[in-house]
C-alpha cells in the first residue's frame, strides 16, 4: 500500500515538474515585446566578462608568484 502512495507522489512530482517547463516562452516574449532583452544580454555579457577578466588577472598573479618561488 505504502509503495503505491509514493508511486503515485513521484508520478505526480514528476508531472508538476515537466508542466512547469513547459510555459517558459511567456516572459521571454514578455521581455522581448517590452525591448528589455537587450537590456538583459548586455548585463549577463559585462558580468561573464568580468569574471573572464578577473580569472585572467589571477592566473597571471599566480603564475608570477610561482616563477618567482622558484
């Protein structure tokens, strides 16, 4: 009996989840419409390059300090 009852929470789990899924085009179209897409790419491009920047810098430093030790 127990089986049956988290058969059917899974099942019913993984429905939820895959519906969830399936409406993701509202806000994209949402944000497309209102021109705040660009907005939105222009943000997550400067954040990737800082970080791309930042890695750069450290790994410089680091291998600075390692010909120098030895």
């Amino acid at each position: 009996m127990s089986k049956k009852i988290y058969l059917i929470v899974l099942f019913n789990l993984i429905r939820l989840i895959s519906n969830a899924q399936t409406n993701t085009s509202k806000p994209i179209d949402f944000m497309n419409s209102e021109g705040k897409i660009f907005v939105v790419v222009a943000v997550v491009l400067v954040i990737l390059f800082g970080l791309f920047y930042y890695v750069w810098r450290l790994d410089k430093k680091i291998s600075k300090l390692e010909k120098s030790k030895n």
